[in-house]
C-alpha cells in the first residue's frame, strides 16, 4: 500500500487527472461494448467511440514522460478515432 501511495504522491496533477479520466472511460468503454454486443443497447457504439478516442488521448498524455513514441502513436490513434467517427456519423 505504501508504494501505491508514493507513486500517486510522485505524480503531477495533469497526470492524475488523466489517471482517472483513463480509468472511468475503460469501464464505461467496457460496459457500452458489452451492451452493445448483447444488444441490450443498439447505439451504444455512438458513445463509445467517441470515449475509445478519449481514452487514447488520456494514455497519450500519460505516455509524454516516459515514452515519446508511444504517447505520439495513441494521440494519432486518438486522432484517427475522431476522424472516423465524424466521418460515419455526419458525413453520409
């Protein structure tokens, strides 16, 4: 317990809130897909798009410090989600 409370310690603000955001995106992210699977809820996939793409942008900026390429690959993967998904949804 005490090395999870050093490394949050240890973390900038940017950097915990991107944690978190990170965090509530993977399980909403999990939970739309698997409505969406179980066709609980037809157009979950309208939401949960758009919340991949966030969740990518939130790894990047998690990534800056530690690994460029890696942080630059999900900003372009973040980018290239938002892209699409403007593309299928409003341009028909």
């Amino acid at each position: 317990m005490g090395n999870i409370n050093r490394a949050w310690c240890g973390m900038q603000m940017y950097e915990k809130i991107s944690f978190i955001v990170g965090s509530i995106c993977s399980v909403s992210v999990i939970m739309l897909a698997s409505l969406q699977l179980l066709s609980i809820w037809e157009n979950a996939i309208n939401i949960f798009v758009p919340l991949l793409g966030v969740l990518m942008l939130t790894q990047g900026l998690l990534q800056w410090r530690r690994n460029k390429k890696s942080a630059v690959f999900s900003l372009c993967v973040s980018i290239f989600i938002f892209i699409i998904f403007f593309i299928i949804n409003f341009v028909k």
